[in-house]
C-alpha cells in the first residue's frame, strides 16, 4: 500500500490534519489504535480559541460547533470568597471563546472523513514506524504502508515520538505535586462563565459541555485514588470551595495528572510530530487541544507547499514555527497553574504572592489584558 502522508493517531491532531490535506488534494491513510466508539466518547478539554473555531469552519467541520457551540466573552478568577471577571473580548479587541468538547469536535471530524470516504482505519494492532530517513513505512497488523511523509499525531503515549533515535530529541519536562478530579455532571450550569477558584483547600474550577452537562474539577493529590471520592465528597468540596451550586446526577468521574512536557524538535528525517505528541501542558489554561490544532494547521500548508514548488522551506521550519507558540502556552498553562493551585511546597509566603498576583491581574488592566490575550490564543507568538 502506498500514499502521500501517513497519520498516526485518530484524535483532534491527526484528523484535523487529514481533513486539511483531503481538501487540498494530497492523500492520507489515518491509522488509529483505539476503537471509534473509545475515541468518540474519551472525555477531554471543552475550551475552543476563535482562531481553533475559524479553523474548524474553514476546514467544513464547523457546522454543529457554530450551532451548538457556545460563545463566551469573559471567565472568572475567584479567590478571597469573591468572584472577579475578567472581560476577555473587551480586552482583545472583540476576541472570544467558544465552549464545545473535544469529544464533539472529534466526532464532526469522524463524520466528515467518513463521508468524504478517505481512508481511517480503526483498532490497528502493532503500528511500528521505519526508515523515517529514506523513504518512510507503517507497519501494522500485518501490513505495510509507504508514504512520502509521516505525521505522528498520536498523543503522549504513542510510538511515534519514541521511534526517533535517541539522543536527537531534547526534553523539557515539569511535573506538578498535584492532579484534578473532574465530573460531569447532568445539570445546568451553575455560572454562567468558567470559574477559576483559588482556595485554601485546593483550586477548582467550574466549567460546561451544554446548557445541560456542567463539567467541574477540584484539585486532588496526583495520585489520589477516585474510589475515596463518591460524589456526595466531590459536591461538598465544590461547595467550600467555590460557593453554592445545583447538584445533579454525575455521569463521569477521573482524575488528571499535571505535566509540562516539550520534545524538540517537533520532526526528524520525513517524521513530523503534532499536538500531544510532541508537548504537553497542564489543563488550567485550556490550551492542549489548541496546540494541536495550530500544528497542523502548520503542518498542512507547509506539505501542500512542498507537493506544489517542491520546496522544502516550509517542512523544514515547521518546528520552530510550532514551537514558538508551544513556549507561549507552556508559559501561560505554568502561570496560571501556579497562580491557582494550593502547593504546600511554597508555604505561606508562596501562597500570599499568589493572591498578591490574583489582585493585580483582576484590578491592573495591562496585567488583566495580558492574561485575556493568551487565554483567547495569540494571533503572533
Ligand atoms: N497507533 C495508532 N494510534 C495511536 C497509537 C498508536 N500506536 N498510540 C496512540 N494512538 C492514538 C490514540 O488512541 C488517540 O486517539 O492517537 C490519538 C492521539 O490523540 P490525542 O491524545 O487526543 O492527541 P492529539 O490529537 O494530539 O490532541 C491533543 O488531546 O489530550 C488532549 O489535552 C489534549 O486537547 C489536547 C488534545
Ligand atoms: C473543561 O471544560 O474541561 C476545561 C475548561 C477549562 C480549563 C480546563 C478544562 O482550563
């Protein structure tokens, strides 16, 4: 089997990729190891940047998003029992966010491709990546596909990264004491924007799939053990932490572990690496899903500019120009993380800077603004 660029990974990175290049004519085989129901029901990030939409829309995957999707113009910081907004669209020039699930993006994604009938194979066994110099091959269950460039769009735990000969990648890595456990639960809404709370006891966050679906966290130990959480513990924590809230049915309960992590450079040889794959940010700045999107839309246009001239500028400057938009959101996702969550490491004094910070960006207009501009995605990095 043969075709122009081979996708490792059915998840927002390597679906949005194959999408793109459908529409610009190059052929792709999508190559997933998971099940299409595990991929369409696996609960991740709901924050779209405008530009992550536009893409969307652009690409002809936006339609549902623009339907059902919701649009927000500020988010809240609470710390000190009060609750202060922070105008995001105000501050931008008029730029918001808008709140739809991964989970759904990934089906509109899954729909498209299966309609437009280009190749995405489901529950491959043993995916194996060779001669990434030369003339690149996947190898899976049994079979063996040629391709002119691979995309390793297969999250943290792929194959992709870990098929790059050692010593050619550098690693930045940064763990964090603590992780989220996060429901979603079948109730309205108790804010009507997020709610980023800075407590004594722990952050949590109030966040949304739908009018009807609320999605909330509270910050756990890392390896805090769900089983000591029914949900009766989680809503009584909620509350102390971030104030009264309807309660509701819980759907889903997990708990998340917080890492930073970068590998550069994002390619080797005809190997290209996108979104988790290649980085990875803690959840507080809604970033993750973004990343990935912004890759391969960088990614795309460089392959089509190579299939077109046969100029390999643009896929040879793909990782500097990724990653300098990956820096920018590991700085952010760090700050705001720090920013908000309890660490006991940093005692006392640690935990008066962080309400002296929280003070200034929701009272200090240039600090508020500079918060807004990362959170709604910058246009230059
Ligand atoms: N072979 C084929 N597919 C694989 C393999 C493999 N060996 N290993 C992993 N995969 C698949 C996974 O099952 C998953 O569907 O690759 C896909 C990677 O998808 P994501 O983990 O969603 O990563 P990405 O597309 O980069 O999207 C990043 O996901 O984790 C969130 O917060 C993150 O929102 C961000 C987004
Ligand atoms: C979510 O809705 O799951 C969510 C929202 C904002 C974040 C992280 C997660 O910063």
């Amino acid at each position: 089997m043969r075709t122009q660029v081979g996708i490792v990974g059915a998840g927002p990175a390597g679906l949005t990729l194959g999408r793109l290049l459908e529409r610009a004519g190059i052929e792709n085989v999508i190559l997933e190891s998971r099940s299409r129901d595990h991929v369409e029901h696996r609960i991740r990030a709901g924050v779209l940047e405008q530009g992550t939409a536009d893409l969307l829309v652009e690409a002809g995957v936006g339609e549902r998003m623009q339907r059902e999707g919701i649009v927000h113009h500020g988010i809240e910081l609470q710390f000190d029992g009060e609750r202060h907004r922070v105008p995001l669209s105000e501050l931008t020039g008029g730029r918001s966010i808008v709140i739809y699930g991964q989970t759904e993006v990934v089906k509109d994604l899954i729909a498209a491709r299966l309609e437009s009938g280009s190749p995405l194979h489901f529950e491959v066994e043993d995916v194996s990546l060779h001669d990434l110099e030369e003339h690149p091959r996947i190898r899976f269950g049994g079979e063996e596909l040629e391709c002119d460039l691979v995309a390793g769009c297969d999250g943290f735990h792929g194959v992709s990264r870990p098929s790059i000969p050692p010593g050619v990648l550098r690693i930045y890595e940064r763990e964090y004491p603590y992780g989220w456990l996060g429901i979603l639960a079948a109730v309205a809404p108790s804010s009507d924007e997020l709610v980023y709370a800075h407590h004594e006891r722990g952050f949590a966050l109030l966040s949304l799939r739908s009018p009807e679906l609320s999605r909330l966290y509270v910050q756990v130990r890392h390896d805090e053990d769900v089983a000591e959480w029914p949900d009766d513990r989680v809503w009584e924590e909620l509350r102390t932490r971030v104030g009264p809230l309807t309660r509701g049915p819980v759907l889903e309960k997990g708990v998340t572990g917080m890492r930073s992590f970068v590998a550069e450079p994002m390619q080797y040889g005809r190997l290209y690496l996108a979104g988790d794959a290649a980085h990875i940010v803690p959840p507080t700045g809604a970033k993750g899903l973004n990343l990935a999107i912004a890759d391969v839309k960088i990614l795309a246009e460089a392959i089509v500019a190579w299939y077109e001239s046969g100029d390999r500028a643009r896929l040879d400057g793909y990782s500097d120009a990724c990653l300098r938009r990956v820096w920018r959101a590991e700085h952010f996702s760090y700050w705001m993380t720090s920013m908000l969550h309890r660490d006991d490491d940093a005692g006392e004094f640690g935990r008066m800077l962080q309400l002296s910070q929280l003070r200034y960006v929701t009272t200090s207009t240039a600090a508020a603004t500079s918060l807004a501009e990362n959170y709604v995605g910058l246009e230059r990095v």
